[in-house]
C-alpha cells in the first residue's frame, strides 16, 4: 500500500453564513480500516462527509485522496478518486428495483468496466439482495434499503466508504446487522469512515475513532480506548 493510499484531511473549516459548522479539522483514513467520528446531535457529522464529498461548499483546509488533491473537484470527480458516500436517509430510488438502484451506482468511469464483477461481488457480500434483485427498492426493509444503498456506493469501486449514520431509524436487531455488513465490507479491503450516534456498536466494530464537538475534532484514539474512556462513557455510552 502506498504511504498516500487513503483520505487525509487537513484544517477542515465549512461556514454556512456566519455560523462555522466545522472548525479546522483533521483527520486520515486508510482502506481496510473502519474509523467511527462520534458526535452529538448538530456536531457536524453530516457537515463533515458532505464537505469532504464535495456536497457542502469548504471554507478552508485541504483535503487528499489516494494522492489527489480534492480542493478544485466536484463531487462526480471526487468519486472518480475512490471516494464514496452514502447520504444520511440513504438516497436510493424507491420506485425501481433493486438491481436497477445498485446499477446507477456504476455511472463513474472508474467503474464502468468493472460493473458485472461489481455487482457479482456486492451479492457475495449481500445474499438478501440476490434473492430480492427484481424487489421495488421502497418495499425492502430499512436494512435491506441500507445494504442496497451501501451497495450502490460499492459499485463506483471506491476504496474508502464514506456513511452517514447507517444504523438511524433501524431497529437494534436490524442496526446489528448494519454493523456486520460494515465489518464484511471491511474484510474486502475497503475503509470506512463512520458517523454514528450509536457509539458502543459503532465503536465496537471500528478500529479508531474521532470525537466531533461543535465542529472540532476533540479526541482521537483507538476504538478500545475510547470504548473504556470514562468521559466517552459519560458522553456517548449513557454511563455516568
Ligand atoms: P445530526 O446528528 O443531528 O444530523 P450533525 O452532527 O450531522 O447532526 P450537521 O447536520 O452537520 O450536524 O449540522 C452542524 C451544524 O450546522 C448545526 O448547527 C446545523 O444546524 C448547521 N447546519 C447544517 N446544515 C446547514 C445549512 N444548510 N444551513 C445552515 N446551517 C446548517
């Protein structure tokens, strides 16, 4: 693996008028890894993966991806570098079906000849899927349309996922299973950056893990230390 393989972030600032929803942040990622941004309620977890994606305007910073600068991209080209996103609320198109969603996921260039062994490996890693191909997209369950959309981003190749709360709405059995499918999509050799409120299951499948207060990055560590710390536990694992 190369030393530039991954997303590296640096000094990440986004504004939304006068109010600064993100505040010089930094962080990395390398494929193969899972690593959680844990964070409350308006801390700016959305704001951070739009940003990075290219969906939220930046205000200053710079970020790089497997060696590319992304400061100039659009969002379509962000994804031509490896980078995917899957939305909070998982953006996938309830009147068709499912393979027809996981098939629009392919239109990067990158991607487009590798779209049937894309798609053959995403139902390896997705059996429900295979059986539910043909299924209207609304119809599935909510972690069935999680895996379609966590699907669809597999199939522009990326290297790292970006997800935005994938386990919101679902219920626990079904967030489990959310959380497995990101530990298969790992084994892949993909990385993962996770933003979750749901921070024991989250941290207990990630690797590392950063903690976003009002737009700054306030710790990092290791996903067990942070499990063990006792103001991580006072914060986000209802300890006291
Ligand atoms: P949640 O977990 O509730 O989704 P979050 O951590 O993802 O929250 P963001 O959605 O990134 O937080 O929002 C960060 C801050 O920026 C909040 O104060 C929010 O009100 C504000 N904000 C987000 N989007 C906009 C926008 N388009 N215009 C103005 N302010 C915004």
């Amino acid at each position: 693996m190369s030393e530039h393989s991954g997303l590296i972030v640096n000094g990440l600032s986004v504004h939304y008028g006068q109010h600064q929803a993100l505040n010089q942040v930094s962080l990395n990622i390398k494929p193969g890894e899972i690593v959680v941004i844990l964070g409350a309620n308006g801390a700016g977890k959305s704001t951070l993966l739009r940003s990075i994606g290219g969906l939220t305007p930046r205000t200053g910073g710079s970020l790089q991806m497997n060696g590319h600068p992304l400061a100039t991209l659009k969002a379509h080209q962000i994804v031509e570098t490896g980078l995917a996103l899957v939305p909070e609320g998982r953006g996938i198109f309830g009147d068709l079906t499912v393979e027809e969603n996981l098939l629009l996921g392919a239109y990067a260039k990158r991607a487009r000849a590798d779209q049937q062994q894309n798609l053959e490996r995403i139902y390896s890693l997705f059996p429900r899927l295979v059986e539910r191909r043909r299924q209207i997209a609304r119809t599935m369950s909510g972690g069935e349309q999680q895996m379609v959309a966590i699907g669809r981003a597999m199939m522009s190749s990326p290297s790292i996922l970006m997800l935005d709360e994938p386990s919101l709405g679902l219920s626990p059995l079904l967030s489990s299973d959310v959380f497995k499918t990101c530990k298969a999509v790992r084994e892949t050799g993909l990385g993962i950056l996770l933003v979750e409120q749901n921070a024991k299951q989250s941290l207990s499948i990630a690797d590392r893990g950063y903690l976003l207060e009002n737009g700054q990055i306030v710790a990092e560590n290791s996903a067990r230390n942070l499990l063990n710390d006792p103001a991580v536990q006072k914060a986000y694992l209802g300890g006291s």
